[in-house]
C-alpha cells in the first residue's frame, strides 16, 4: 500500500508498478545467484550478483524498509541514466 502522507511502499506489488510506471526494469530475487554484499548507504546495502541464466555480473541495491519511494526512484535514475 502506498503511504501518501509518509511516501513508502509496503507492498511489494506496489514497488512494481511504480518501477513499472518510472521504466525501471524490475527482476525477482531467483534471478540473480552468487550473491555478495559489497557495500551499505543511507538507504540499503550494495551487492554483487551474477545473473543466473549468464556470467554477466550486476549491481542489486536492497532498500531500507520505510525507504522514501521518491528517494528511491531519484537514486535509481541518477544510477541508470
């Protein structure tokens, strides 16, 4: 459920669709194996994965629960773009 007054999401279902809607590409868990924590932030911790289906080797952030849904999606765009 998406919090207006708080701005975070308690559903994951709802994570979905905002990432869906702001065309953030969004895997399940079973996608990556050969996982690694690397590293943490103000907002979650950094790990290393290996797509499970190749070798290519990817970065997955993990988010503080209660995390800022717009912190979130600003993070993730200065990322991606």
């Amino acid at each position: 459920m998406y919090n207006t007054e708080m701005q975070t999401v308690s559903n994951p279902n709802e994570v979905i669709k905002v990432a869906t809607k702001n065309k953030i590409k969004f895997y399940e868990y079973q996608s990556f194996c050969n996982i690694q924590k690397i590293g943490s932030g103000n907002f979650g911790g950094v790990f290393r994965a290996n797509r499970s289906n190749s070798q290519q080797c990817v970065a997955l952030k993990l988010f503080n629960p209660g995390t800022n849904i717009k912190e979130i999606i600003n993070e993730v765009t200065l990322i991606a773009f």
